[in-house]
C-alpha cells in the first residue's frame, strides 16, 4: 500500500496541534523523522509547523518535572489531554501492535493456503 508522505505528515501536524491545543501537559520539544529535535518554548509555540518533515514524537513535560513521549495519534491526544494515564497510553499502544502482527500472520495464512489449493486444484 502507497501512501503519500505529505498526507502522513499533514495529520501528524493535526494531532500536534491538537495536543498543543488540549494538552495539560508541557510540550517541550518534538523529534522528526530524520532523528533531529525541535525545543518549543512558549515564545515560539504558536510557530508555523508546515516547514517540519514529518514529527516522529512529541516530548511532553508534566507539573514534576517527568517527561513523557508519544506519538502524534489520537492514543497520545487521550493521554496528554489526561483522558488516559501513560500506562494505559503504552498498553494500548502495544495492542495495536500485536493486533496488527496478529492480523499480518492471519492474512498471509489465508494468501498460502488459497495458493496451495490453487496450485492443488490446477494440477
């Protein structure tokens, strides 16, 4: 499947700015894809996100002193919104993980086996 970077990259600025938007938290800084990282302070915060590649996570920084990382997704909009605590954000984050594995393996063994009958049917 093909998908155009620059649609990734348009809804990754939609959920930063979302988070900015309903965030109880402090964004700090933001890491892009090409690993390099962006401090955002409350001088700059408003700044015009469009020139960035795409924003790999988001650095946020509670009342402690504690920094938390996620992702620009809807998962991390309900964390740092307080919706979710940072245990619950990192275990839904890692079942949808092994749900997409599980529905990866599931799919490729549906592919196989319809081949094979194929393959039996024909010969």
């Amino acid at each position: 499947m093909c998908v155009e970077r620059s649609a990734m990259e348009n809804q990754a600025r939609i959920f930063l700015k979302e988070i900015q938007d309903n965030s109880i938290y402090e964004l700090t800084r933001i890491v892009l894809d090409d690993g390099k990282a962006v401090n955002l302070n409350r001088s700059n915060e408003g700044r015009c996100l469009a020139s960035y590649p795409l924003i790999k996570e988001i650095l946020l920084r509670d009342e402690s002193g504690k920094i938390y990382s996620i992702e620009p997704n809807l998962n991390g909009v309900r964390f740092a919104s307080g919706e979710w605590s940072y245990d619950q954000y990192l275990w839904k984050c890692k079942q949808e993980l092994i749900t997409g594995i599980i529905i990866l393996i599931v799919s490729l063994g549906v592919f196989i086996t319809l081949g094979w009958l194929l393959v039996n049917y024909l010969s």
